[in-house]
C-alpha cells in the first residue's frame, strides 16, 4: 500500500509516548500504594481541571429528551453564533457579526478548514518555534510548508515583525501564531502583534491566529483579541479551555466576511456539522451562573501560576518568562540535564511526576526545555514541587 506523501511531514505525536510510560508507571510497584508507592502526578496534560459548568450539562441532558439531535447548519446554530458575537462584545468591546462566525468540530477542524481554504503546495506558512506540533502539522497536510521561526525568551517566545519580514520570500502566504501560546503561556504584546498584521497584510498575505486560551489571560495588557486589529484576521477558538469543554469537541472561526462561504463550502463536506448535541449545551456557557464559574476557575489558574512559578525558581529551575495565559510553564532544565526527553523519563522514574519534554514543539533547542502544566489541583502542585526538590 503507497502512502501519500505528505505523511512524511506529519511526525508523530511524542508527546503521547511520555503518556504511555506515565500510565504504564502508574500501574505498576512505583505507583502501588501495597508497595510503598504513590501516586503519578500527571502535570503533562493540557486539559483543565474542571468540566463543563453545570448548565452546560444540564443543557445536553435537556437536548437529548427532546430529541434535538439532527443535523444542524454547516456554520452551526443561529443561537449560538449569536451567543458567541455578544460574548465578543461584553468580553473584549468587539462587534463582530455572526455571520462571520462559523462553529467548528472543536478548534482543530477550525484550524483544518482554514489551512484547507487559504493553503495550497508551494506556499510556505511563517509560525513560531517553539509552538503547538499540531499547528505545522494542519500546514503540512495541505501540502504546504510550515516554516518555524525560532523564538527565544528575550521575545516571549513570540515572533517579531522583523522576523516575519526576514523570511517573507514569493511563496510565503501567511502567517499561523498563537496568542496566548502552548506551550509557553505567552501572548504576543499588542503593538508587535499589529506590526506583524500590518507587515502581512501589505504582502496580501493572512494572519491566522490560534485564540483558543484568550479567555484565560491573567495581565490585561495582553487580554485583547486580534480581531480588533480589523477583518482581515482569522480567529481559531475553541469550547475546550476556558469553557471546559474538551470532549465536547467543539469551537469556532471568525473569517473575513468574503472567506465564509469557501469555508462554510469545505464544512459541509468534510464535516456535514459540527455535534448538535454540543451546540445546545453550548449555549449555556454563555448564562451568568456559567459565565460566573468560569472566571472564578480562570482566579484559581491564575493562583495556581503565581505559586508554581516561583515554586520552581526556588528549586533552581528557570522558567525565564512569567506565563500571562493559558495554563503550562516553560522551564529551563539545561542546568539540571542534557535531554529533557530523558529527564522526562526518568522524573517519571524517580519522583513520580510526568511532565512533556520540548520535543514536539519545535526544532531550535527542543533538549533544553520542558512543559508543566499547572491545570490540576494546588495540592499536587505542591506534591510535585515537594518530590522534584528531593531529586534535585
């Protein structure tokens, strides 16, 4: 069987072998409580600690006796397309119509439609190093190239115009950034991020911007959106983080008003619509009470990052720029290891905590760094701080 091509620029998912391992250690004597052991602290996941908010589940229960269950508009619910442009408008002081909104099968559809709709072979797509593998993987599946601009702390981890400027040649089509990042939980600071849509856009190139953790920006300096630097802007955002609804699997475009139908066109053939069920429980996030719960997990996370990050200064460890959203920490362990990939491994081993080693994301100096995530509960937060300090 002849496997197409491009699979060659698809690399697989290493993250998912630290999982394998961490489970596999948590099954086993190191883990077993009748044996001395304790449990795995899991800090490598990108999922919060919450579900979603009781409306949200009360709504899909509510869904299902009443049998609303069939096909909905390739773009989504009306009512929830509408939800989603007023939350724009309290949240951020946006207007944004709903008609440019089209709901997606969680935010990686919406990053697959957008890639499918603006990227074709020969184009070559500017993007951070480092930055989320499945990203440059969206690209490469079109064909295209994902090319990885490498960005260090002195930046944020973040590109700057005058790199974009740099390496635009002919064929670049665009730019595809994060903002706030994973795995870095760094935004790009407003006045570089205008600099860069300015730069693309005088080159007829797109800005696709990946939003998803927007909601869970703890500075103010870096709580606006993209979508306030005009409709040229493509927005990816997603139900999963801030709304906690990851399984659900559900999120959002915001186009320009022109690249609507041609996605709205690729949608309904590859995806018919996003889950019904998810859009009408969807629909309760945006209720107070929801609305509510969401900022006081949002206060917690923010809590969780003001302990962990000084917590891992005070073993040593660097962790160069305070993360201003999302929920991981991006820590320095070259003075600890030669290989994060193997020091992943061996936390695991030693001190039960399984973290993800900087391997998937990205290619400038991947052996130096290590992502926590500090999604989970304070008292593991401070279990996992405990035992890496017994390592050490």
């Amino acid at each position: 069987m002849k496997l197409a091509d491009r699979l060659r620029f698809i690399e697989p998912f290493y993250v998912m072998e630290v999982a394998k391992t961490a489970d596999e250690i948590a099954r086993g004597p190191l883990c077993d409580p009748a044996q001395g052991g304790r449990p795995m602290i899991y800090l490598n996941i990108g999922e919060p600690e919450w579900g979603a908010a009781p409306a949200v589940e009360q709504a899909a229960r509510d869904c299902i006796a009443k049998v609303e269950t069939g096909y909905t508009q390739a773009t989504g619910l009306p009512a929830l397309r509408d939800a989603i442009s007023r939350w724009y408008g309290q949240r951020f002081g946006l207007d944004i119509a709903p008609e440019r909104i089209v709901v997606t099968a969680g935010a990686s559809a919406a990053l697959q439609l957008a890639c499918l709709a603006l990227f074709e072979r020969g184009d070559r797509v500017l993007m951070p190093d480092p930055s989320y593998p499945c990203n440059r993987h969206f690209v490469a599946a079109t064909d295209a190239e994902a090319v990885l601009l490498p960005c260090g702390p002195e930046q944020r981890f973040q590109p700057s115009a005058q790199q974009v400027a740099e390496a635009w040649d002919a064929r670049t089509a665009g730019v595809l950034l994060a903002s706030p990042s994973n795995p870095t939980g760094t935004s790009i600071a407003p006045e570089e991020l205008r600099a860069i849509s300015e730069l693309v856009q005088a080159r007829n190139g797109v800005t696709v911007i990946d939003e998803i953790y927007l909601g869970l920006s703890y500075d103010a300096q870096f709580g606006a959106s993209a979508l306030g630097l005009g409709e040229h802007i493509v927005s990816i955002n997603s139900f999963s983080k801030y709304f906690g609804m990851t399984g659900w699997r559900l999120g959002w475009l915001v186009l320009p008003p022109r690249l609507v139908g041609p996605v709205e066109r690729l949608a309904q053939n590859l995806f018919i619509c996003p889950s019904t069920l998810a859009q009408h429980a969807a629909l309760a996030c945006f209720e107070p009470a929801s609305l509510a719960e969401f900022e006081r997990r949002r206060a917690a996370l923010k809590e969780r990052r003001d302990f962990i990050v000084p917590a891992l200064r005070e073993l040593g460890l660097s962790v160069p720029v305070v993360p201003d959203g999302a929920f991981y920490a991006w820590i320095d362990v070259s003075k600890v290891c030669d290989s994060s990939w193997d020091y992943a491994f061996e936390l695991m081993q030693r001190a039960q905590i399984a973290l993800t080693p900087g391997r998937d994301f990205g290619h400038h100096d991947p052996g130096r760094w290590l992502r926590l995530s500090f999604s989970g509960p304070m008292n593991e937060l401070r279990e996992a701080v405990a035992r890496w300090k017994q390592c050490l």
